[in-house]
C-alpha cells in the first residue's frame, strides 16, 4: 500500500468521505465516544477506548498508510473549551 500525502483539507474530506460510505453505520451508536482511526488509503479502522492505544494500533496495523483520527460520533477528537457538535449535526 503507497503512502499518499494529503493536505489537511483533503485528508479530512477523504475521511469524512470513508467515515460516511463505509464506517458509520458499523460503528454508531454503539462506539460512540470511542477513538476511531483509520487509513485513508484502504478504509479500513480501528476502535477502542484509549486514544494512543488505538494511535498506536494503527500505526501497526496500517504502517504506511496515512491515518486519521476522530471519535465516533463526533467529527473531533478533542476539544478545548465549547462543546462538540455531534456528526451529521
């Protein structure tokens, strides 16, 4: 698998993409509030509970490909202060 380079803005509309087509209706809503990451090249993705644990699992599983994180559910991972605005909101 080739690692293509993507600009913030792609990577996060390819993602977005995936997560629609492919992920969505595999993980909501009984992931919800879980990390989520997954290759942008393949779609495939992991899930759990700790976000570096599941860093980390990707980073294992989908070495060279170009990953993106999100929590299920919510299009951020994190936030500083504000409230997060569910997916699809």
């Amino acid at each position: 698998m080739t690692n293509t380079t993507y600009t913030a803005v792609q990577a996060s509309a390819r993602a977005k993409e995936i997560y629609e087509r492919v992920i969505r209706d595999k993980v909501e809503p009984q992931h919800n509030g879980k990390y989520l990451v997954m290759s942008l090249d393949s779609g495939d993705y992991v899930v759990g509970d700790d976000h570096l644990a599941v860093s980390d699992l990707a980073a294992a599983k989908f070495p060279d490909a170009t990953r993106f994180g999100i929590r299920v559910g919510e299009w951020v991972v994190g936030r500083i202060g504000g409230r997060l605005k569910p997916v699809g909101s």
